[in-house]
C-alpha cells in the first residue's frame, strides 16, 4: 500500500530554476527519504532524513520535514537538464514490521 | 551503473514457461529486496530477506518463488504468469542494522512482458 503522496504529479521548468516537490504521508515515520528514477532505470538513493531532523541538505538538495503537518519537501536548486526524472518519497513506518513505502513520485522534466 | 547486477535485462515468457530473474551484489548487504513496478507506478514491494532467511513476503501470489541461495545472490522463479504480471522487477540491497535506517541500493531491473 502506498504510504506517501507527493505533489505535484508532474513538474516542468526551465534549466537554472529551482525545483520543490512536496510529499505528504499518513502515519508514524522512522524517516523519509527521496529516490531519483530516470526512465526505464532503477532507483536511485537521494537523501535520507530522520523523523527528529527539520531539514537537511546534499550538494544541490534541501529536504525538509514536517512530522506535524506529516509533510516533507525536496528543493533542487539551479536545476539541470540532468535532473529530468521521477521522484519519489518513501517512508519507513514505526513499529516492529517497518518497511519501506513509496509514494506515487513526481514526474520532472528541465527543459534546456 | 549500479552495483546491484540484475539479469536478464528483459524477458519475454509464455504463460506456461518457467523462468528465473536473478540478482547479484557486492557491497556485503545482508538484506535483499524484489520490488514490482508498472508503467508510472511506484515500486511495490513483494519480498525481503534479511541474513538470507525470508523475513517479509507481502502476499505475493506462488507463482513468483523467491530464493536467496547466500548473501550475495537473490533470485525470483516465475511459473504460470499472468499477463497482468508484466511489469519491471527491481531488486536491491541495503545494510542490516537499525531497521529502515539504511538506503536501499537498487539494479536497473528486468523488465518482463508475459504473452
């Protein structure tokens, strides 16, 4: 069963912009992370966060994380035609039997 | 590239064949995943293994057998598929430790098209 919901489901912009996608999701987390598919490929690992941190970067990526509003967002900065992909959160549930979930990822496309 | 090896790349199989998806790692993972994704879907997870003992099988139907013969091969046996079954199988790899804290590290999948 799916545990995240990022919106939007689709993002285009123009190279050099920022990037935010948001990711909602609805019960108890250990942490979240962010995953990157280009097409046809396997995921990629992005970023992990942890659900007592607020917000953390990588290189050109900002996630933040809201356990009260059980949100979180990813922010690329000066995107690239490179970044064009899925995204997708996952969350790792509390619990004895946690698992990773994915949400529904966002499609996006940098235009050049 | 990835350092979880899938093979093959793609197949194509009747619905009475019998085929196997094999996966392979180096990284001394001790865990090990098959995820299920269709076309501009997220990855469904089928099962996982963890010291290779089963530890997670998500209702899976029998026709899809997993197997983890040692800690660096994971292997998904397919008999009497459906065409609903056709989709890209993905497995992947993360570190055994605190439950969940480890990133999973994925191959590029099989992408599976059953007639």
């Amino acid at each position: 069963s799916q545990q995240g919901e990022e919106d939007p489901q689709a993002l285009s912009i123009q190279e050099g912009e920022n990037a935010t996608m948001n990711c909602s999701y609805k019960t108890s987390i250990n942490n979240l992370q962010w995953y990157r598919q280009n097409s046809g490929r396997g995921l990629v690992h992005l970023i992990l966060i942890r659900s007592n941190e607020r917000e953390k970067h990588s290189g050109r990526l900002r996630v933040t994380l809201d356990t009260s509003k059980k949100s979180s967002s990813l922010l690329i900065t000066a995107s690239r035609a490179a970044d064009t992909a899925s995204y997708f959160c996952a969350t790792v549930n509390t619990g004895a039997n946690s698992k990773l979930t994915f949400g529904k990822g966002i499609t996006l496309s940098v235009r050049p | 590239d990835t350092e979880v090896t899938q093979t093959p790349k793609h197949l194509v199989m009747g619905m009475t064949n019998k085929k196997s998806l094999k996966c392979e790692q180096h990284m001394g993972h001790r865990a090990m995943y098959w995820y299920k994704q269709k076309a501009k879907k997220p990855p469904e997870l089928m099962f996982v293994y963890s010291y290779e003992k089963l530890s997670i099988n998500e209702s899976v139907p029998s026709r899809f057998s997993p197997e983890c013969p040692n800690s660096s091969l994971l292997n998904l046996h397919l008999h009497a598929l459906q065409p609903e079954d056709s989709a890209l199988y993905l497995c992947a790899s993360s570190q055994v430790g605190r439950r969940g804290y480890s990133p999973l590290h994925f191959g590029n999948g099989t992408r599976l098209t059953v007639t």
